[in-house]
C-alpha cells in the first residue's frame, strides 16, 4: 500500500537524490504556489510531500557514465586464453561490484607483441593498475578519459577484433 505523504530524506532515497535536492525543489514549488495543497509541514516543522507531487522530484538530467580507456601493453608474449583469463582475475580481485571491464587483444604490428585496449567504469583505477600488475609480470599502460565512446569502440575494433566483456 503506498504512503500518502513522504518526508524529505524518503524522496532522496527514493530518487537516488540529496535532500539538498529535494528542499530546494520544494521552496521552488513552494514559490510558484502551484503544490501548496501537496506540499506542507508537520508539527515538527518537516516537511510533507503527497504522493501525487512525487512524479516533480524525479531527476530531471540522466547521469552520464563515466569511462576512461586503458591500453596495456605487455613485455612478455601472452596467449589470448592467457590474457582472457589473468583479466577476469584483476577484475575480480577489484571487489567492485558495478565493475564494467569491455577490451580487445590485439597483436601489435611492428613488434609482435599482445597488448590490451580497453575502456571501463572502475573507480578504483589505483587498484585496477595494482592488479593489472600482479597478474602480469610486466607491463605498461597509458590511461585516457573517454570522450567519443562510440569512436573508441570503432577504433579498438579495427581489425576486427571482439569486445570481451567483464561485468560484476
């Protein structure tokens, strides 16, 4: 059964937003003298939201999801059933569980050796590296934001290589 009034810190839970959030749109409704009857304070001095209100605290601007593009290179010649395997280690060992880990190996053209594009969400990058480390004897990485993702798909699968893809 739903509630017929929400407090400010339900709304927040609710929406994934800060109270912060909600108080400031409450004084803007508040404001406009639209909601009066939908929005008030208790004896306490908190504030109410009827339920029919609730649709106008919806967040508004849809978060963009941030990933940033790792290659890593390696010293030493690795199968691509060694590379499969040693990265859905580190990207376990993370801990994360909203780890996005996408990549492609690639065999490089002047020196023969296996290097990694890839682009992920994991925002512990530190541990990702400290991982990537472990799992590798050595190796080598150049880390960029991402701003065209579509783009970095495009060129990381130029020779037609497959998106592998690590989800936690």
């Amino acid at each position: 059964m739903e509630k017929e009034y929400y407090r400010v810190y339900e709304i927040s839970k609710m929406y994934k937003i800060t109270s912060r959030y909600v108080r400031t749109k409450i004084k803007q409704l508040n404001d406009s003298g639209k909601f009066n009857n939908r929005i008030e304070k208790d004896s306490e001095g908190q504030w109410l939201v009827h339920h029919l209100a609730l649709p106008l605290f919806k967040r508004q601007r849809k978060q963009k999801q941030s990933y940033y593009a790792l290659t890593v290179t390696f010293n030493n010649d690795y199968t691509n059933e060694d590379v499969e395997t040693v990265m859905n280690w580190v990207c376990n060992r993370t801990g994360l569980n909203d780890l996005e880990f996408y990549y492609t190996i690639e065999k490089g053209l002047k020196t023969d050796k296996t290097h990694v594009h890839s682009f992920t969400n994991c925002k512990t990058k530190r541990k990702l590296i400290e991982n990537l480390r472990l799992g590798f004897s050595k190796v080598g990485y150049k880390e960029v934001p991402v701003y065209d993702l579509e783009g970095w798909k495009n060129y990381i699968t130029k020779e037609g290589n497959k998106i592998i893809e690590i989800k936690n």
